[in-house]
C-alpha cells in the first residue's frame, strides 16, 4: 500500500458551528474513489459488505431502525436517501460509551464511474470531556475516520477480499500501519490549526493520538 498516496487523497476539515443553540465541533472527511455511485452505496450500506472493509455490523438497518457495530458504536438510523440524481445520504446517531454525536454519509457522482464519499462528525463540545480534547484533539476520532477511508479504498479495489478485525490490529501496529497513524494524526493536526488551534497545542494533540493508536511514544 502507498500510504502517503492514501493520506494525500483524504482531505479533512474541523469547524465549530451552533447547532439547536449547542456549540458544535464539525469534523469532515472525504475521498473520492474511482466506482460508481451503486456501488460505493451497496459499500456503505450492505451488512455484508460493511463487515469487509469496516466492522460487523447488526440489527435493523432501515430508517427509524438501529445498528450495532459489534464491539463498537450503536444507534438510530435518522435518515436515508439512496443515489438519485448523482447523489445519497444518511444520517445516524454514533452512541458510544454513554455519549451521543451523528455521523452523516453524503455520497456525489463526481463522473460516471467516480464518486466522492463524505462522512461529517458532529459532536457537541459539552459532551466531549474537555481534558480529552485538550489531550487528543480531532486526531482521536479523526485517525479511525482515516482507516475506515483506507479499508474502503481497498475494498473497492478486490471485494471479495475481507479484512478481520484482528488482521486490522495486526497491521495498525505494523510499521506501515504506524506510518499510516503518524500521517493521519499529523493532517488532522494541520486541519486543527487551520480551524485556528495553536500549532504547539496541536502538535501535541497529534503525538498523543499517535501514541493512543500504536502504542509508542513520539521521540521514545
């Protein structure tokens, strides 16, 4: 794998926004990928093709229904529109260890067999611990964003292949799986400065989340 190919092809935002009278952080992740429409939304849609390229995946997966990342996050589906006129959307809510945020997946035909596929994570800032955001920054979220865009990226590639959640681990902590993180964390800490966090502030943020997914520490 390239990974700085990978990495380059990602682009990532933060921005803050008040949403129900609630301050906000707003992270956005997006790749385009060289498949049609279809065939990104089966991807990101289908069980059995979720549990390829992400996690397993379970319960009642139509709108008004939940769903259960097995060992992960749950929640509601809120909102679902199929591709229709070069686009589709959904919207959930991401529970996870006792706190709620809302993942939306917009899809677009960029060209008949192209499309962008963007995830936006919403999560109030009184519900993230401010400790840990001081700590982790968007790196903490953002990085499993990062890997959940690669194992998608390579699913398109060869889908019948199928990724287990231990191979996964066992590559993340590989050196290529490092570099992976290292990267990741470093382009969320350019996309918290340009959200106007101080680049020391940031720097930091990113050496602990690179420690949070590999386990070392930066310089050690």
């Amino acid at each position: 794998m390239d990974v700085q190919a990978q990495i380059d092809a990602v682009t990532r935002t933060l921005r803050t926004a008040d949403i129900d009278g609630e301050p906000s952080r707003i992270q956005t992740i997006a790749q385009e990928y060289p498949a049609d429409i279809g065939d990104v939304w089966d991807a990101a849609t289908n069980p059995d093709r979720i549990a390829r390229w992400f996690m397993p995946v379970e319960g009642d997966l139509r709108l008004g229904g939940r769903y259960q990342l097995i060992g992960n996050a749950g929640g509601q589906i809120l909102a679902c529109a199929p591709p229709a006129d070069g686009t589709a959307e959904y919207r959930v809510t991401w529970e996870y260890a006792g706190g709620v945020s809302w993942v939306t997946v917009r899809l677009a035909s960029t060209e008949p067999e192209r499309t962008r596929f963007e995830l936006e994570h919403t999560a109030r800032v009184a519900d993230v611990p401010a400790e840990m955001w001081e700590t982790f920054g968007p790196g903490a979220t953002g990085v499993g964003w990062d890997q959940g865009l690669l194992g998608l990226a390579l699913h398109l590639r060869v889908q019948d292949a199928t990724i287990t959640p231990e191979e996964g681990e066992a590559w993340s902590l590989s050196d290529e799986g490092k570099a992976f993180s290292r990267a990741a964390a470093d382009r969320w800490a350019d996309a918290h400065v340009a959200a106007g966090a101080d680049r020391e502030a940031a720097t930091r943020a990113a050496d602990a989340t690179f420690g949070f997914y590999t386990g070392e520490v930066p310089g050690a």
